[in-house]
C-alpha cells in the first residue's frame, strides 16, 4: 500500500475512534445524567474545572517553554555553541548505552503524557454529558465538545501516522528499475549475499545501482542495500565484500533499526503545516514535546555515529579483511574528490548535443579514469 493512501486510511481510522471515545464519553456521562444515576454533580464539576485547567496549563507550559529554548539557543553565541557541542559530544561518547536509554525514556515519556492528556480531554466530555441542563449549557457543551475532539484526534493521530521512509536520513527504497538483477549480475548478488550470510543477518537482500555512496537500511523483513554504480565498476569483488561485512554490520547491531524507531518517533510527533487541523492537538499541546525528542535523538544520531562505524569496522576485522576495506574507502574517497569538483565533459557538453546520449554512466566511468590516472 502507498503511503499517501496508507496514511489517509489511517487518519480516517483515527478520526472514527476520536469520535467514538469523545462521544462515547459525553453519551456516558448524559446517560447517567438523564437516569439520575448521578446523586451529588457537585465533584464533578470540580473534576471539570480541574482537567480544563490542567489543558490550558499544558498549553501554555509548551508554548512558553519552547518559546524560552528556542530563545535562549538562538542567542548563544559562537563559543557557546561550540561548548555546548563539545560537551554533548564527550557526554554522549562516554556512555553512548545511557545516551541511548535517555532518548528511548524520552519517547517512552512522551506517549505516556499523550495517553494522559487523551484521558484528561475524556473526562472533559464526560463530565460536559453529566453537567448537561438547558440550552445555555447545550451551547456551551457542543463548543466544548468540539475543542476536545480536534485536540483528541491530534493526539490520537499520533498512534496512526505511518511512517514516511523519506522523513528519515535512511535511504529511502529506490525505484524499481534501479533494482539489481540476479541474472544480469549474478556475481554481485552472490558477493552481497555471502557478505549477509556471513554477518549473520538473515533479512531477504534487496540491491540497488543507487545513490551517492554505499549504505543500509531494513524495510519490512528486507535489508536494502543502494551503492553508486561507478563503487560497483571500481571495487574488486574481495572489496565490494569487505564493505558490505562493514554495512550488515550496522543492521547486526540495530543501528538501522534504532535510527528508523527514532525517525518514526520525530516524525509521529511533528505538527503537519499542510494539515493543522489533524495537528492542532499536536500544536497546542506538544511542541516542547516534540522538541525535546528531536533534541535527544539529533544528539544520539550525531554524536553515537562514530561509536557505531567503530562496532562496525570492529565486526568487519573480526569477519573479513580490513585491508580489503581500506583499499575500498580509498577508492571511494577519490570519487567523492572527483564529484566535488565541476567538470565541463558531464555538465555542458554532456546536455549540448540536441540529443542527450544513452551511456552517460559509461561516460561518467571513462572521464573519472581519465581524471585519476
């Protein structure tokens, strides 16, 4: 299923329970209401006043203190900064399993205060069924009603929102015509696949002539591996194996999967500006939320990079030929020095011609050659 059509399957399933806890809630309440079931209303209105001014208080406490951070590291100036980076860098380097915990305690945190707030909304319109008695309060229990559904479907919507491979750093699956085929590159398939086996991962191996570089990423039950296609036409075969041990090896030591939870967990919680009104409960009652978890991740994902490429380069020496690999980064290396330059051969006299040429990889391969030698 596409995603666009995933997530609007999604969100019309999380409006429909919205609807169903917030009225279920207020019918609640009315029923006990209407059968006098309900002796003293006095606690109740109590209850209410109570959970709308812990709503307005969450309110502002978000809005304030995201104000108050983003204020104060707007104004930091460049040593700060950089002292604040550094300190954060040696925090994390140190206890990168602690750095780790603090992240996942932060979502953790975050869906059990989004689960409170759902309730406290619950209660609102329970208590608005109970305190229901003419039309004053008829007027003033609808409008009721329909704050605490938007601020009840954001919030819900949270649980609902499919995760949007292109929201993370990972690659995203490419199309499949960059797919590489088993029977057109039988060796390459085979060396990929020695260098899974031999990880240990046991994930279905998808291969794409894709990307700028070289890296992994788990999608369903697949490892997805893109590669440039001049690293497949310059790396020998012991090479191109010595760095696939290094790259299954994050997937081994759930560095994918960790970077995708994180992702996923930014993402559920971000305000969508091209729909505010699925957002608005995220909006009003999440951004310093929301930023704590972007801030907790971002410091993992930078600053644990390091520790992870060294597991890595651990399991490939443990495994393979560090060598093999160290030949291969110095290849690699030479492409990215060969692309960070212009050159006039791939840019105007390639699109000159009022016919562009089918072989522009080929092309690309020849004058890179050409460039090193």
């Amino acid at each position: 299923m596409k995603y666009t059509v995933k997530k609007i399957v999604l969100q019309v399933l999380s409006i429909i329970i919205t609807m169903a806890l917030c009225i279920g809630s207020w019918w609640l309440g009315l029923y006990l209401f209407k059968h006098d079931l309900i002796e003293n209303r006095t606690p109740l209105i109590a209850v209410a006043v109570i959970c709308g001014l812990i709503v307005v208080a969450l309110f502002v406490a978000n809005i304030v203190g995201k104000s108050v951070i983003t204020k104060k590291l707007s104004g930091m100036k460049m040593q700060e900064i950089y002292d604040l980076g550094e300190s954060l860098k040696s925090k994390t380097e140190s206890d990168i399993r602690r750095a780790e915990k603090s992240a996942r305690l932060t979502i953790a945190l975050a869906y059990i205060y989004t689960i409170f707030i759902i309730i406290i909304l619950l209660v609102c319109c329970f208590c608005t069924g109970t305190l229901l008695s003419g039309e004053d309060a008829l007027s003033s229990a609808i409008v009721i009603m329909i704050v605490a559904i938007f601020l009840t479907w954001g919030l819900v919507n949270i649980f609902f929102t499919p995760f949007d491979t292109a929201f993370s750093s990972s690659k995203t699956t490419p199309p499949a015509s960059f797919a590489i085929d088993e029977k057109r590159f039988p060796l390459i398939l085979e060396t990929v696949k020695s260098a899974a086996e031999k990880s240990g991962c046991r994930l279905k191996v998808r291969i794409y002539c894709y990307g700028d570089g070289a890296s992994v990423s788990v999608s369903g039950r697949n490892a997805v591996i893109c590669i440039n296609y001049l690293y497949l036409a310059l790396l020998t075969r012991d090479e191109l194996y010595s760095v696939m041990l290094h790259e299954f090896a994050h997937i081994i030591n759930e560095d994918t999967s960790r970077s995708r939870a994180f992702a996923k967990a930014v993402q559920r919680f971000e305000g969508d500006d091209n729909n505010p009104i699925v957002s608005f409960g995220k909006i009003t009652l999440l951004p310093l939320v929301y930023a704590l978890i972007d801030f907790k991740t971002d410091i993992y994902n930078t600053f644990a990079n390091r520790t992870h490429e060294i597991e890595a380069d651990k399991a490939l020496k443990e495994l393979g030929d560090p060598q093999k690999s160290i030949n291969a980064l110095a290849k690699t290396k030479m492409v990215s020095l060969f692309f960070s330059v212009p050159h006039r051969e791939l840019s105007y006299d390639f699109f000159a011609p009022e016919k562009l040429t089918g072989d522009y990889a080929a092309q690309e391969l020849s004058i890179f050659l050409k460039h090193r030698d």
